[in-house]
C-alpha cells in the first residue's frame, strides 16, 4: 500500500500545483460555471412563481435553490474530464511510455484527477458550501445540514467521483479507435449534464424514466449526493442508493479492465 501511494501521490500533487499554477484559466472555469448556476436559479425561480404551486418535482422552492448550488458545488469536484487526457496520450504518443512504466495507466488518470478534485473542493467548492449554508439559515430559514448528512453527502461524492472518472476512461479508449474524440466529448459532456440532473432534477421526470434512470451510472454521478444532502431519501433508500454507487464502482472498474486489455492489443506505436 505504501508503495502504490509513493508511486500515485506525485500524480495528484503535480495535477494540484498544476491548478495552481494556471488560475487564470480556473477562475474563467468558476465565473462560467457560476454565471450557469445563477441562469438556473433565476430560470427555477420564475418557473416556481408562474407555477402557483410551492413543490415542483418533489422539491419547495428554498429546496431547488440548494439544490442548483449543491449541483454546482458537487459537480465540480467530481466531474472531472480524464477522457481528453488519453486523447492526448494517444495523439502525442505518450501512451507507449505510459505503457512500459511499472504502473498502472488508470490508476495514475484517477490519481491526477484526484488532485483536480481537491483542488476545485478547496477553491472555490468549500467557500460556495459556507455561503450557501448561511443563505439557507439566514434568508431562507431552512434548518443547518446535519452532520450524518454532511457526512453522508461526503461518502458519497467519493463513490460519484470514482463512477464519473472509471465511467470516462472508458469513454475515452474511444481514442484508440478515433484518436481525436473533441467533437464526441462536447456531445457526451452536454449528454452527461442532462442524464445527471445537472439541468434537471431526475425527480422532474415520469416515473417510468426515472426508473430507467435508476439501472443507469449518470443518476449516481451529481444527483444521487445532492439528494443525500437535501435529507430526500429515508434510510431505506439511503442503503439502497449507496450500495447502488458502490455496485457501479465495481461494474465500470470490471468494464475498463476487459475494454483496456483489448485496446492495447491493437495498439501501434510507430518509431520506436
């Protein structure tokens, strides 16, 4: 176990000063990312007061207010693109050096973007969390987060971090076949913002669909832990949704394994 963290830590400390280094281009990342999140703050709101009626989708108009900035909050931390990463490897050629290291290629994606995570948790994730828990108290009169909520919440950002990270290394051995995957991860990252209640709550739709819903990874990547974190789900279906994050954990764990092992089979490197 030490070995593997003497191996994989500089990955996440390098991808974290990284972050740091480039701020110009992550503080455009925050200002785009939140300029979205007050469009669909002010769009729920005038869909709430047109609507007459104070629950919409199973969620009061303070709940959908948490809800859009929670959204945002969890979203950033773990939707963390590592597709265009093996792109990139692929283009370059890396992915041959990457294949002769004494290590494992995927591992060393997650653990970048590990360090990508830590670094959006901190500035601004962590920040926008306070302010919005004092907006709720103060403005809104809702209740403070619990604790075993809060904690919950955490648990289950980490599963949604490892589902959304396995889920695009797979989507992104694409690139094996197609080497350029640019135009495939604008249509995946606007099919991804739908599928995950980014831009809807998945409660929103008919019955039938969130069942479909339900056999499907997206519903466990942003709104599964934002639910967790709104106290909608009994302890009934706070067992069955977790083990249900944990159970795509394995299954896309399992998936990446058998599609890595038969990209790297028709892999052709040239000049070496």
């Amino acid at each position: 176990m030490k070995k593997k963290l003497r191996i994989y830590f500089p990955f996440a400390s390098n991808e974290l000063k990284r972050q740091m280094a480039y701020k110009g281009a992550f503080y455009l990342f925050i200002f785009i990312s939140l300029f979205s999140s007050f469009i669909q703050y002010f769009l729920w709101m005038a869909i709430y007061g047109s609507s007459g009626d104070g629950i919409l989708g199973n969620l009061t108009r303070n709940e959908m207010i948490v809800y859009v900035f929670m959204v945002y909050v969890t979203s950033s931390m773990v939707m963390i693109t590592i597709s265009d990463w093996v792109s990139t490897d692929v283009v370059e050629g890396m992915i041959a050096m990457n294949l002769i290291k004494p290590m494992d290629y995927r591992i060393s994606l997650i653990s970048r973007a590990l360090g990508q995570a830590i670094y959006r948790f901190l500035v601004p994730g962590v920040f926008i969390w306070i302010g919005l828990e004092i907006y709720k108290v103060k403005v809104l009169g809702m209740q403070v987060t619990g604790i075993v909520n809060i904690l919950l919440y955490l648990l289950s950002c980490i599963m949604s971090f490892l589902i959304c990270v396995l889920f695009d290394f797979c989507f992104g051995m694409v690139a094996f076949f197609t080497t350029y995957i640019f135009g495939m991860l604008m249509a995946k990252e606007a099919l991804i913002s739908f599928l995950t209640g980014q831009l809807i709550p998945l409660s929103f739709f008919p019955g039938a669909v969130q069942k479909v819903f339900d056999f499907l990874p997206f519903s466990s990547m942003v709104y599964t832990p934002v639910m967790i974190y709104l106290g909608k789900y009994n302890q009934s279906q706070l067992g069955f949704v977790l083990a249900r994050q944990a159970a795509w954990v394995v299954i896309l764990y399992v998936l990446g394994s058998i599609i890595w092992k038969q990209v790297t089979k028709r892999l052709v490197v040239l000049g070496g």
